[in-house]
C-alpha cells in the first residue's frame, strides 16, 4: 500500500477475498499498522462507573485507570443515574426479573411496555407509540416496515445510518437532499411526484448540533403531499416548551407523520420508540422485523424509564440547567476562537480541519490531561472538518466545565496555532 494515512474506513468496505469469513486483505494491512492501531486505541475504552460528569475509565492509551471530566456522554440530563430511576429500575428486577423472555407479540409484552407506551404516545400528541429493543432497530425497523419497493424515500444527506440501512431493506427508492438545503429537497420531491414519498429529517444533527430547517420543509412536504419522518433521538425531552422536542419548538409536531426517539440518550436507559397513527403501529407490528422478531426491552430498562420519563417531564428544572450550561460552555468556548460550526444546540463540535494526525494527537493530550472527549474522524464527518463533539450534560459544574475548557485552551488552541 502506499501512504497508510492516506486511507479511511471509507476505503475497505467492499471485500474481494475469495474467504468470505475474512476482512479484506489490504484492511489488515491498513489496521494492522501501528499508526492506525493506535487511533483506533481511542474507541471502546472501558468506563469503571456511571457515566456521570465526572467518573473513570481505563485507558486504552496506557491501561491505566483515569478520573476524567466526561463530555462525551449522552446522558444530557443525568437521568441515567438518577435516585428516583435507579430505585424503580431495582423494584422492577425484584418483581419481573431481568429480561422479557420473549418477543412482544408472542409472550414478552409486559404491562410496564403498555403502560409506557401510552404514556409516550400521550407525551408525543400521538395516537399510539411502538417500543423497540434499540433506537438503531427502532429508526431501522420503522422504515423497513412502513416502505415498499415502488415508493420513494427522500432523506437529508446527514441523517442517521440507521435510516439509510432502513431504507435499504424496505427496497423503497432512496434519494438525498443537501442539508436543510430547501430548494435541493425541492429538487427530490418533484421527481418523485405521483409516488408514496417519506421525507426524513433529524430534530438536532448529531455531529453538528444544529437543527432541521422545520417550517420550510413542511412548506415543501405539504406542496407535494408528502410525509414526514422526523428523528428526535437528540432532542426528545430537552427542546420545547414541554420537553417534546424540536417539533414541539417549532409548532410543528401535528405536521409530524412518524416521531421517532431513542431511550439511550437523554432517557439514560437504552432502545428506541416511535409514535404515529394507531393503524400505522398496528401494521407495523406486523411487518417490523426489528419490532416481531426482537425480545421485548427489559422490564427492569422500562421501569426506569417510565420513572425517568415523569422526572424528567414534572418540571423543566432538568432542561433549564442543560440550556444554562450549553449557553456558559458554548460563550467560554467562543472566547476561545474556537471553531464551533452552526451549532444550537447541546451538540458542540469543535472543529480541527483536515489533519487526522493532529487531532489524535491533540486527542491524546487531551485525555492524559484528564478530559474524555473523543475524536470524531472521516468518514463519520468530512476529511476537511475532523473534530470533537462535546455533548453538554445539565450536571456539569461550572468548575467541571471551567477545567475543561483550561485543557481545551492548553491542547487544542495552541496546538491549532502550531
């Protein structure tokens, strides 16, 4: 091979080894070289406790145990360790056990999942909510179930790859448009004219942190009588007056086909959820591989997410110290000079540019500082915007946060300058 800094994972998916049981050959050449092996050392590093603000983990860089300064973390409002979730979620493993045992339509609906459901679907404005083992199966299975072959699927060129693979297998026409790019969706609903079309955006874009241009695209899904799938896996419970997400914070959630959320992130749990139309989730239940042939979640899971759902949604005590620290760490941030992108929300990236080398090494710095803030490389974000991605906790401390930011203008502000 040539220069190995020259190739990405966007390089090695197609597999021409005639073992069909083996990667490709020139992949174990790439991944095998110790400049690679080491940026990938920065992913699957084992956490040692809750992932609070402040916790441990053990690094992959020298296997040492780290305190660490948490942004990384989804758990936007803390709930995943919150006493009053932790305590239902205990209860839950004294009276139904561990697991569901079974898929939903067969022997593993629980009440704690009909209860939830509606519960949802209620939060959402919606008829009826479906629950699924994990927000990827949920985005997944939705499509797959809703879409046929002959239908069109038209998504915003940053959504989810659980969208995409969705739409792989529903056998629908996949189309993009250019991000929150009007008159380019615009482009792809007029060739899709006289079809079944599906529009899918995102509330929040997860690695830029800003959000669907709303209004205008249901101006454009309405002049063509298209519907509209709107994935709110990170803005459930933390935008709008109500905590329903961006649809609520732009008027818009009666506008809304599908609303899809995860349970992984601001819930502090894991799996996934939709809610629609009663007859649409009665056929999905039917035609959602993800959703029939999938163990039901976790009773224990459910419970603490019922609790964290009712926490979570009594007051906006728990969002309103989110927005207050997005907007400290975001001002101290821009003080910096740093790059942050479009960003209005919660999701803060911080750009680097084109070099992978220096953010690793900056990555590097970073975290034997005592800041877990990971690197986001190519292909998961464009060659020429590498960054990081801070995702803002309402339990950070001012001190936790002016720390942060100390290590941020000591690695990465100098190092930008080099």
């Amino acid at each position: 091979m040539e220069d190995i800094l020259n190739y990405s994972l966007a390089d090695f998916q197609y597999n021409d080894n005639p073992d069909v049981l083996a990667p490709p050959e020139e992949f174990e050449t790439w991944i095998n070289d110790p400049r690679i092996n080491y940026c990938f050392s920065f992913f699957e590093q084992q956490l040692l406790r809750t992932p609070k603000t402040t916790t441990e983990i053990l690094s992959n860089l020298d296997h040492k145990k780290r305190k660490v300064i948490n942004l990384t973390s989804y758990n936007y409002l803390g709930l995943c360790s919150h006493p009053e979730v932790i305590q239902a979620a205990h209860e839950a493993l004294d009276q139904y056990g561990l697991g569901a045992s079974g898929a939903p339509l067969l022997s593993g609906t629980f009440d704690l999942h009909v209860k939830f459901s509606k519960m949802l679907a209620d939060f959402k404005q919606k008829e009826d909510c479906l629950l699924f083992s994990s927000g990827l199966s949920g985005n997944l299975g939705a499509i797959q179930g809703i879409l046929r072959k002959g239908d069109i699927f038209i998504l915003d060129e940053k959504c989810h790859k659980s969208l995409v693979d969705g739409g792989t297998l529903s056998g629908a026409k996949m189309l993009f448009f250019e991000h929150n790019n009007i008159e380019s969706l615009n482009r792809m609903l007029e060739k899709s004219k006289g079809r079944r079309t599906l529009v899918a955006v995102e509330g929040v874009y997860s690695m830029d942190g800003d959000l669907v241009k709303l209004k205008e695209i249901v101006e454009a899904c309405d002049q063509y009588r298209a519907a509209i799938y709107i994935d709110e896996a990170h803005s459930t419970l933390m935008f709008g007056a109500h905590g329903r997400g961006v649809a609520e914070h732009f008027g818009l959630e009666h506008k809304m086909g599908v609303t899809f959320g995860t349970f992984s992130k601001s819930f502090g749990g894991v799996g996934g959820f939709i809610c629609t139309n009663a007859k649409l989730t009665r056929y999905l239940k039917c035609y959602s591989s993800p959703y029939h042939f999938s163990c039901a979640p976790s009773p224990v899971i459910v419970a603490g997410l019922i609790k964290a759902l009712e926490v979570a949604t009594r007051d906006s005590t728990l969002r309103d110290k989110l927005w207050e620290n997005v907007n400290y760490l975001k001002k101290n941030l821009s003080d910096l000079k740093l790059d942050l992108g479009n960003t209005e929300s919660h999701v803060i990236p911080i750009i680097i540019g084109s070099s992978g080398e220096k953010l690793f090494q900056m990555a590097t710095e970073i975290q034997k500082r005592g800041l877990f803030l990971q690197p986001v490389d190519f292909p998961a974000v464009p060659a020429q915007s590498r960054r990081f991605r801070i995702s803002v906790s309402s339990q950070l401390t001012k001190a936790e946060m002016d720390e942060a930011c100390n290590i941020i203008e000591d690695v990465v502000v100098k190092g930008l300058k080099m």
